[in-house]
C-alpha cells in the first residue's frame, strides 16, 4: 500500500468553478477547457469508447428504446450506440448513451441495482460484474465496450431460485456485515473458483485484492470463500 | 433491572440459551447476498431527479457573490439553490459539546452551521446545489455556477492555530467553545496530581501524534426526498432513524411527525450517522423547489472530505512512577484538530484503564480549516489508548519490567468508590497473555532480533463504557402466533435486525422463525436510541426484553388471539446501574514481523480476548471485534489525511490515498470472548461493536518498539517512519 499517494483532481487554488467531482464533465465542457491535459475519468472514458463504437461496432437494426432521463425532449441530444449485450442470460439489444458506464446501464436502465458504486473511480471494486466471465471494474467500463459481451451480475448468481454454493457460504460465514461490497466479493470469487476451484488462502486474498471491505470482514470472507472451494459448481458463475 | 439477578463485580462463566448464544445467520442475509437489499440509491421513485453539490475550493474564504444565470439556464436544470436562496441551519453539523439530538445545546451555541456557510472554512464545504433530470446535466451546471471568492488566511495544524496571531476561524479563537459557549479547554483533575509527581521516584515525559481517519463506509452518503403536502419522505443512510427524523424536523421547522425517514440498508456505519446530515436538507430543499423527488448523490471525493472522521490528536504526556512500578501521576495535554465546527467533543480517552487516580488533563478542541472530525467507531479512544499504553510500555522497559507485569500492577480495578457491574480486566489480559503465549514471542531486549526479518510482541488493554438506557420495542401477536417486533434499527452491519429478534425469540421462548421484524421506517417503528454508542443491542435490546415479558403477561392474562385480534406490548424501559460502571473489557496481544531493509511491518499473530457480557450471537460477535481490530490495524500503520501547508488542499482523500486495507494487508485476528452475565442489559449482553478498534494502535506500535527498539510516536506508523527511525 505504500506509494499508492496520488494528487488527483482536487481543484487547485483560484480556479472556483469546479466542483470536487471525480466524474464531471459532459463532451460539451471538454471542448471549452480546450488543451487541458486534466481530463475527467468519464470524459476520457467517454472520447476512447466513442472513438472505439466508429471504428468498429456493429450497428443494430432493431432494439429497445431506452429512457436517458424525464424530460429527454428539453435537453441536448447525446450520441448513442446500438449493442446487443447478454446480461444474466437474457440478450438485450438497446441504444444506449456513449457516456453511460456499464454500471449505469445495469443499475439505471436495467434496474439490476446489486451492484454498487462506492468510488466510482476503480479503487474499491463494490461495482465489479463479471464480463465474458472475468471481473471488471463496472464503474470504469464503458456500456458500449459490452457490445457482444455476456455480463453476469449478483443477481444472475441463484440457479431455479437457489443461491449458489457461494452465497450460502457467505450466508452461513457472516460474510457481509454492512453488504455493500458483498456484490463485488461474490462477482470475483465467483471467477476466482471457475479459474481456481481449490484455492489457498493467500491465492484468495490475492484474488480478491481489488475488493475492499471498510467493515474489514476480511477473515470471514476468504473462509467463506475457502468453505466453497471444490464444491460442485464452484462459485456458481457461467 | 430485573430484579431476580443480582449484580456482581467477579465475573461468572455462563453457556447459551435456549436461542440467545448460539450461532444462528443473520435474518436478512439472504438479501444481502443476492442484491436484492435496497440501499438508499437503489431507491426508483417516479419522476426523480439528480442532485449534486459545489463544493469549495478554498480552505477559507468569503464569498462575494454566486451567479447561477448559466447553471439555471442550461436545458434540463431544475433547481439550483444557494446560500443566498437557503439560509437554513444544519444545527447537528456544529453544536458546542452535546449529543446530536440535545436540542438545547443547539439552542444556544454561536457557532452555527448552515446547510450553505458563508464564509466557507474548509475544502470541500457546500456552496450551491443542482437538481437536474439526469447526473451528467446536473454535472454540468455546476461546472456553470460562477462564484467570487475572496480568499481569507487560513490555518491547518491546530497547534498553531492556537498561536497568537493565528488566523480567527471565529469571532471568539480557535479554540472551540464548550457546552455553555465558553472557550475552555476539556478535561479536569482528580486526585493529587501534584502529590502523585512529588512520590515519583522518577517522572517520565513524552509526546504522540495521531492522525485523521476517515470513516470511510463504502456506500457514498445519498438522499433521497419526495414531498407529499407538507409531509417530507426521506431516504437517507443514517445508523438512527428517530434522531435523523427529529435533526431534520427540527431544521426544516417540522413537526417530527411530517418526516418519514426509511433506511431500510445502509452502506457501514462506523459513527456519527445517528443523526441528520446537511445531504438531508439539501435534498429536501431542491426537491422543494423543482416539486419532483430529488436523489442526491455524494461522489466518494465529496464523501470524504464533505462528512467526517476520526479527530487527529497531540498528546504530550508526564507519567509518575515509584521504584516499585507504580504509577503514581499522570498528566495529559491535548490538542484535538475538529475542523471548523466542534461536531464532537474532541476527547482523549485512554488514562481511565489505570488505577492511578491522581490524573490532571487538560484537552483542547482546536478549530482548524481542515475538513469536520466527528465520531469514528469509539470515537475518542484509540488515538488515547495509542499515546498513554505507548507511553507506559516505554516505562515498563525503563523501569525494566515486563510490560504485562506492568500492567496488571496499574490497571483499573474495583474498590469502595469505583464499583463496576462486573469486572474482567486483568482476567483478559492473564488470558490473552496465555493464549498468545507471551513468553516466547516477547523479547526482553528490544529490537535483539538479528533481522533482516525481526520479530517482537507488544500488548495494549482497555475498558470502555457500555451503558444502558431508555429505548423502545413494540411486540405484536396475531392468531396464527406470528410475533412481529416493531423496533427502529436499520442495522448498520452487526446484526441489529437478528439480535433484537433473537432476544424476542428467546423472552418469548418461541422459535426464531415466528418472529418477523418491522424495521428501518420512522412511521413504523417506536422510537429508538440508534444505532451508535454501543447502545442498541443494550437499550433498545432491553426494550425488546421488556416488551416481551408484557406480551407473555396479556396471553397468560387473555389468551392467545383469536380470529383478527392481536395482542400488543410496548416498552420504553429507562434502567440504571446505580452508580455502578458497566463496562467491557479486553486485551489484544500482537507479533509483528519489521523488514528492517524495507520498513515492511507484517502482523505474524494477532490475539483479541474480549469480555462483553453474553454473547447473543457468536459468529457476528467475533466479525465485529475481527473488523474492528483491522480498521484499529489501519489506523495505526495506513490512514492519514495528509494537507498541504501552502495552500491547505488535502491531497489523499480517497481509498488509494488514504491507504484503507486491502485483503492483502488483513491478517487472522483470533478472538476469544469471555462470557459473563451482570444482570443488567438483554440477559448481560453488553457492546461488542465498538471495543475491538481500541487497542490496535498502541498494541502494534508497542510491538513494533519490542522488535526494532525505536518507539514509533507518531501514527500512522509508516514504512517510511520506520526507515527513518533505523536509519
């Protein structure tokens, strides 16, 4: 953990008309900050998915309209990409915003709100989903970057209305004591099981490394994630 | 009290229940593991908008003036609010010394806050709002509101800031105002200091730092609000949902009873959410003003340097001691840094472990332009338990005993003045030195390790109060003998929920299952102390007992109910100990391996032995202490909120910059519980949550003194520290 100081995007002294927004910034107020090399995290984000859609995404016929907010008719026009995406089995072909993160998408437009935003900047991994079966940092992906992808969440874990070996291990083990990172925890372990079924304990806290628990339940849940390991099934991912 | 167990100072062994004392998971851990818990943001109301906050960038400044003709004017803007439009006082942000709900202190202190301040003092102050149909709109509008500051001299080291000619945060200093808005520092004399230091064979002077610590729960602070008429609904992560609802009330010129406040999950508690917050009012007031609900959404940078932390602390310290190792005097200067309002008292607890009695201190709540102290998990402990056990165990070395001989020479103990409910102290400590097996991992020599890798041991000790008092339960039955337990708890993440409804279980001697728990609704629920002070478990847990001896009391009387009739028993128990202390009691034992050519320190062994009363539920019960003991963990080797002096911005807000342990950086706590029953609180339960992030500090650093032989007196005690300290 030493050495991980960073200066980031707190506003300097003078400039009074920012706010201590990590994700600020819509395409619009890049282009009038000009040169700047400070670019926001959603604003880079943003510019390299676009860039990405352009040159090579598939655009889709037909999908579903999506709301982008109450009153979409008022507001300026945002672009948006056509993707087909499976999220917990169920194939999805929608428009959605460049600018949405795959978070937004599950948590707003899909109303799978199990995963959660704690930093919303890749530090604390409460947002992660497994994308093609690996974890991601859903904060920090973009939804388009989902185009063709399978995303499985938290609440595709139960199989016919049973939670997985998992779950019932982070059940019985007290794993979550508040629960909000308890998402992100079982996402990963999930695929730390599928690559890993018979785990040590320091390969599951290196796993798991990316997921922080501030009520530090860390023991409980690398035991519960321990008592899973070569269970059939292993944490229940695809 | 109930009147058929009798209380006892010894400590008596005692088994589990018929469901009280035995592992049983939590009632709503299935939610919490399929996502299915609806925290404050997973929230969907009709028609909701965005919110977000401006924010200062100045550590101190006026300002002129705000112009919000851009923001206002940009398509999809709702509202945007200000200091000039919303001169409402957040009155639990700033108050002189009293608890977040003591009206009265809110009536008379100087140093309001408002929900908007102008001056702002510190970084990260709110200066204007925006209410917007989506985030990123809402984004952009405050990237359009124009503020002229003027920027005023601030001060960052509350040292300093108690210098004359420091710049004034207030009218009245820098240094905080007490309860009756006097500028006096805490603290007080007992005994005879004087007398104590002249009995001294020798006396011993020194001085520790500690850090700022953020709270740092992982669910970002969010509201939600929604008008119906006059009636406010809100959503919002509070640890109490009666205090919350009545903060709010009270600012927004309420009667409490048009505020529903519902908290169904919240995100980690850890301290000071057993109340309002300024997000609240803020919300309430663009929802207001756009009359559409209204979510505001705190960004993790806005969460941490916006809301609280632990109170950083100078503590210079004198100790007298006797040729035999008695501690004959102790005296404590203090200087607590709070940030620009006093939100918390800024106390410094530690010296009451020992038995010396002769104790002088004397504590200074220091204004600063850094962010807000406030309450983190016992909130004025283990930055005090850092300075006097390190202190002391640097004694114990130079009066050349054993550091644990030392301490069970100078702890607590009962006498004809000081009576405790029970007692357990240097039980825990013979245990814990037991356990952890004292004699081979501590060095007599510090530091004699050949290294590269060393090992040494240290220990530290505590008692910390776990009191009881008035909360309420209401119990209900129907005709197919389901119990419904009305209680307002929201659980922050110990198991509220499960224990209150163990407890009903238990008094009523029915089984787990046919008792379901109404919760987290202000509507719903009887008024509760909440969820902090270590008090729900005792109080309203006590409710519950006495709610149940009254429903068991009306079926011996009525019968049980048929057809559509219910029974009902409600309690609001208010006990006392008589003037007894009821406390918990523990010691933690730990072994730290230093990398002396890294600065690396490593836990190799961490021993917990705690004494809590009954346990009611024993897997939670020993993930609090084994959470707690890691969050003490990285308070003493991690957090820090570093500033820079020239132009007072804080430049490690934030999980990487703060440096919150990873599984990585956690070890293996091994706890072990005592278990005793006082006759006081549910069947002699007592706190759990709070006891276990007290010694971590001081028994790492006095570990880490055994192994290198430098007394690390500054926290956090970094690689970098340690590097120097060897050098």
């Amino acid at each position: 953990m030493e050495g991980k100081r960073e200066n980031d995007d707190i506003p300097q002294g003078g400039d009074t008309s920012r706010s201590l927004e990590d994700s600020r910034g819509s395409d619009t107020s890049r282009k009038d900050e000009g040169g700047s090399s400070d670019l926001s995290r959603r604003g880079f984000l943003g510019g390299t998915g676009a860039a990405l859609v352009v040159a090579g995404a598939p655009k889709l016929g037909s999908s579903e309209p999506l709301s982008g907010g109450a009153a979409e008719q008022e507001v300026q026009a945002v672009p948006r990409t056509a993707i087909r995406v499976t999220v917990n089995g169920t194939e999805h072909r929608v428009d959605v915003e460049d600018r949405w993160t795959l978070n937004e998408f599950l948590r707003d437009q899909l109303e799978l709100t199990g995963s959660k935003i704690g930093c919303n900047r890749g530090e604390c991994g409460a947002c992660t989903v497994l994308v093609d079966g690996e974890p991601m940092f859903s904060c920090s992906t973009l939804a388009v970057w989902a185009d063709g992808r399978d995303i499985q969440t938290v609440e595709g874990l139960e199989r016919d209305g049973a939670v997985s070996p998992l779950q019932q291990a982070f059940m019985d083990f007290n794993a979550p004591q508040c629960g909000f990172c308890t998402s992100g925890q079982l996402m990963t372990a999930s695929a730390l099981l599928v690559n890993n079924p018979n785990p040590t304990s320091d390969e599951v806290r290196e796993g798991l490394v990316g997921n922080l628990c501030r009520c530090s339940n860390y023991n409980a849940i690398v035991e519960a994630v321990l008592a899973t390991a070569g269970t059939s099934g292993s944490g229940g991912a695809q | 009290m109930s009147s058929s167990r009798t209380a006892q100072q010894a400590s008596q062994q005692i088994g589990p229940m018929d469901t009280v004392g035995r592992d049983v998971p939590r009632i709503d851990a299935y939610e919490r593991v399929t996502g299915r818990a609806t925290y404050t943001r997973d929230v969907r109301l009709p028609g909701m908008l965005y919110a977000r906050v401006l924010r200062s960038p100045h550590p101190h400044a006026r300002i002129r003036s705000i112009d919000v003709s851009k923001a206002e004017a940009l398509p999809g803007v709702r509202a945007v609010i200000t200091h000039e439009t919303h001169q409402l006082i957040y009155s639990s942000g700033s108050i002189a010394g009293g608890r977040q709900y003591n009206d009265a202190a809110k009536d008379i202190t100087k140093h309001l806050r408002y929900m908007f301040d102008n001056p702002v003092r510190f970084v990260g102050q709110p200066v204007a709002a925006v209410a917007a149909v989506d985030r990123y709109i809402a984004e952009d509008a405050l990237q359009l509101i124009e503020i002229d500051y003027e920027e005023l001299p601030f001060v960052i080291d509350p040292e300093e800031a108690l210098q004359p000619g420091a710049p004034p945060i207030w009218p009245e200093g820098n240094l905080a105002l007490d309860i009756e808005n006097q500028p006096r520092p805490s603290g007080g004399t007992s005994g005879d200091p004087e007398a104590g230091f002249a009995a001294a064979d020798q006396v011993f002077e020194d001085r520790y730092t500690t850090a700022f610590v953020q709270d740092g729960q992982m669910e970002p602070r969010s509201a939600l609000a929604q008008w119906e008429g006059e009636k406010l609904i809100l959503y919002t992560p509070t640890q109490g949902i009666s205090n919350c609802r009545h903060d709010n009330a009270r600012d927004l010129g309420l009667d409490d009873h048009q505020i529903q406040v519902i908290c169904k999950y919240m995100g980690g508690g850890f301290g000071d959410k057993n109340g309002s917050y300024y997000f609240d009012l803020i919300a309430a007031m663009l929802s207001k003003e756009a009359e559409a609900p209204v979510l505001l959404e705190l960004t993790r940078k806005d969460d941490w340097l916006g809301t609280h932390g632990r109170w950083h602390t100078v503590q210079n310290l004198r100790v007298g001691v006797a040729q035999d190792g008695t501690v004959t005097a102790i005296a404590l200067e203090g200087f607590s840094g709070m940030g620009p309002y006093l939100r918390r008292s800024g106390g410094i607890a530690g010296i009451d472990a020992y038995a010396c009695r002769n104790v002088e201190r004397v504590i200074y709540p220091v204004h600063t332009n850094r962010m807000v102290s406030g309450n983190f998990r016992a909130p004025s402990d283990p930055q005090g338990y850092f300075a006097i056990q390190s202190m002391m165990d640097d004694i114990a070395y130079k009066v050349d005993m054993d550091p644990v001989d030392f301490a069970l020479k100078n702890v607590i103990r009962p006498t004809d003045e000081i009576q405790f409910t029970n007692y357990s102290l240097d039980e825990c400590i013979m245990r814990g030195r037991e356990l952890f097996d004292w004699e081979s991992r501590w060095r007599p020599v510090p530091g004699s390790d050949p290294g590269p890798i060393k090992r040494g041991a240290g220990m530290a000790f505590m008692a910390f109060r776990s009191g009881v008092g008035p909360s309420s339960a209401i119990l209900r039955v129907n005709a197919d003998e389901r119990y419904t337990l009305f209680v307002g708890v929201t659980d922050v993440g110990p198991g509220a929920k499960t224990t209150m409804a163990l407890i009903a279980a238990e008094e009523l001697g029915v089984p787990l299952s046919q008792v379901d728990v109404v919760w987290g609704d202000t509507d719903l629920c009887p008024y509760s102390v909440g969820e902090s002070g270590s008090r729900t478990t005792t109080m309203t847990g006590y409710a519950v007992v006495q709610a149940a001896l009254d429903l068991k009391r009306q079926i011996a009387e009525r019968g049980m109910p048929r057809g559509d009739d219910v029974l009902i028993a409600s309690a609001t128990p208010n006990p006392s100990t008589e003037g007894k202390r009821r406390m918990v009691f523990g010691a933690h034992f730990v072994e730290v391996e230093a990398d002396v050519q890294l600065g690396h320190i490593r836990i190799a062994k961490y021993v917990a032995v705690h004494e809590s009363g009954r346990i009611l539920n024993p897997r939670p019960a020993k993930d609090q202490i084994r959470g707690a003991a890691l969050q003490g963990l990285g308070q003493a080797l991690h957090e820090d909120l570093l500033y820079d002096p020239r132009n007072g911005h804080p430049l490690t807000a934030g999980y990487y910059g703060a440096r919150h342990l990873t599984h990585l950086d956690a070890p293996e706590i091994e706890v072990t519980f005592i278990e005793t029953d006082d006759g006081y609180g549910p069947y002699g339960a007592k706190t759990v949550g709070e006891a276990g992030i007290i010694l971590g500090p001081a028994a790492v650093a006095n570990a880490i003194f055994n192994t290198i032989g430098h007394r690390m007196k500054e926290l956090p005690i970094t690689r970098a520290k340690i590097l120097e300290a060897l050098a």
